[in-house]
C-alpha cells in the first residue's frame, strides 16, 4: 500500500509539472498574439533562515494536478475490477 501512495504523489506531482510546463507554452503563443494570460498565484512557499522555498503556481499546475488524480484513480479502479 505505501509503494501505491508513493507511485501516486509522484504521478500528481508530475501531472503538475505538466500542467505549469503546458501553460506557460499556451501563455507564449498567446502572448504571441498580443492576449495576456497572466493568472499565476505567488510566489508561494517559505522563508527560514536556513531554508528558502517558493513555487508560482498558475492554472495549469491546479488543471494538471487535478487531472492526473481522476486518471489514477480511474486506473487504479480498472486494476481492482479484473
């Protein structure tokens, strides 16, 4: 069970990265176009003095998250049927 938690964090955390990499690419062709499409949140994230962590998040990263979980669990309910 744990390896199956681990496989899914992962799997959203690199449905996110997709999703920020697939926006910013739409941004630039927009932008291209002369249409701003700035919605990104941030910088957010935490500062001690030893440790410095900030993310942008924009749509794309919420959309990819999102949709990288009903894939896995529409997989993973596949799996469990057969």
């Amino acid at each position: 069970m744990r390896k199956k938690t681990k496989l899914y964090i992962y799997s959203i955390i690199a449905g996110c990265a997709a999703g920020t990499l697939i926006w910013e690419l739409i941004r630039i062709i927009f932008k291209n176009f002369g249409v701003d499409l700035s919605f990104s949140a941030g910088p957010i994230g935490f500062d001690i003095s030893v440790i410095i962590f900030y993310v942008s998040i924009n749509p794309g990263t919420v959309i990819g998250g999102i949709l990288t979980f009903f894939i896995i669990k529409k997989i993973t309910a596949g799996n469990k049927r057969g």
